[in-house]
C-alpha cells in the first residue's frame, strides 16, 4: 500500500512541469522632453540589459525547452540576453496576444503633467470595464491573455518554459493561476526584469513557487516604488532613474 502511494506520488511529480514568467527588463518610455516612445519599439535601456542578464544567470540551472515572447523588442532582448548567459538555444515563439495592456491618452500625455491616478492605475478596484489610462479595458486583457496562457500550459511540446511578457500580462496569466481573478491583478508587483515560477501538474493545477524575485536586489531594498508609481516620476522627471521622495526610502 504504502509503495503503491509512493508510486502514485513519484508519477505526479514526474509529470509536473514550469514555466519561468519573466518581465522584461527596464526601458525608456519617455524621451528627455517627456514625450513617450512608440510603445512597440521602444528597446531595453542599460539597466534593463543588465536585468536580462542577471535573469539568465538566475536560471543557468533550468533546462529550458520552449521559449515564448509577445513579440515586441523588449521581450526579444529580454529572451535573448537571458538565454546566452543560460547558454542554450531552445525554439523560440512569438504570440502577439500576449503583448501590455494598451493605455490611452493618460499615458501620451503623461509628461504634460498626469495626475497622481496614473500612478494608481494598477491599484484601484478593477473591473472588467474598467480602462487602463483611457485605453484599453481590463476584460480585453483578460480575454486575450488568459487563453494563449492556458493554451500554452495544454500543449504538450515543453517540460520547462521560459515566457517573457510584460507587467500587466504577467500579473493577468499568475491572477489566472492563482485563481483570483482581477481581484487579485491589483494586489501584485512586477518589478522590471523580474521571475515568477509556477509548477503545473498533469491535472491542469498550478503552483506558484515563486513572485517578482529580482536577481539583482533580492530582498528589494532600493526598490519602493510600484511600477506605475516609476514610470509616473520618470514622466514628470524624464532622463532620470526614479528614485522615491527624500524621506520615502
């Protein structure tokens, strides 16, 4: 009896398989007038290659055999840059539905003096009708990201998958594994250039092992701000790194 249930418990383990969900790394959305780039082009910056490559030498264990990106620079740079410190070369796919939400024009006006609501914009009590900076609305997100996500975990092609997307996709597809929904999508972090890991079991579970870990500060001591609460101050202060107010630290 007791080698049958060691048995049935070595068969599950066998079958689980991970998925490495990673941000990719910081970039420049504003030029130093303040105007934002063209969100599909804009490149990684400095720190955000550096990021990249603190997450590949962060995974040199893992034997990755699938890579997915959304398609946009800043994934391909991300993927590319991690996957040369993981030293192999797995097949490598693009799915556009998996790209950031798309924001509005709270966000092409951000450098004309947005509001402190554009820095909350991630935190406030979402819904799905609720619109992203004027753009596009949560339920659209969710209703694109969630089946490629799913999709992909039902494929049988891959035993450990690296997925580099963006903030807001990353926080819909572990929403999604956690089960909670967009009540759970505002109460989670994706700093740039960061790792989640989420085990799946053969019955379709997930389980997340690990969230927003950052190679390079670990226990995130210089990091206070949220996401959006950086990408608001380097609006209102472009050309500089966001750092938070004096006092704030």
């Amino acid at each position: 009896m007791r080698d049958d249930m060691l048995t049935e418990l070595e068969n599950v383990i066998n079958a689980r398989r991970r998925i490495y969900l990673l941000r990719h790394g910081e970039v420049s959305y504003f030029d130093p007038s303040g105007l934002p780039y063209q969100q599909a082009e804009v490149p990684l910056n400095g720190e955000g290659r550096s990021q990249a490559r603190a997450a590949g030498k962060a995974l040199s264990e893992a034997e990755i055999d699938l890579v997915i990106t959304s398609g946009l620079p800043r994934t391909l740079q991300t993927a590319e840059l991690a996957l040369e410190q993981i030293g192999s070369r797995p097949q490598t796919e693009m799915i556009e539905t998996l790209r950031e939400i798309r924001p509005g024009d709270a966000f092409k006006n951000a450098g004309k003096g947005a509001d402190l609501a554009f820095a909350n914009s991630l935190r406030k009590s979402l819904t799905r009708d609720t619109e992203f900076l004027g753009g596009e609305t949560f339920g659209s997100l969710e209703d694109r990201v969630v089946p490629a996500f799913e999709g992909l975990a039902a494929r049988d092609d891959w035993k450990e998958l690296l997925l580099v997307t963006h903030g807001g996709t990353n926080r819909m597809i572990l929403s999604r594994a956690l089960g909670g929904g967009l009540d759970t999508f505002g109460r989670i972090e994706q700093d740039a250039g960061c790792i989640n890991i989420i085990d799946l079991d053969a019955d379709g579970s997930f389980l997340l092992r690990l969230v927003n870990y950052t190679p390079e500060s670990p226990v995130k001591a210089d990091i206070r701000l949220s996401s959006m609460e950086q990408i608001y101050m380097t609006s209102l202060r472009p050309g500089r790194k966001a750092k938070p107010p004096p006092g704030d630290a």
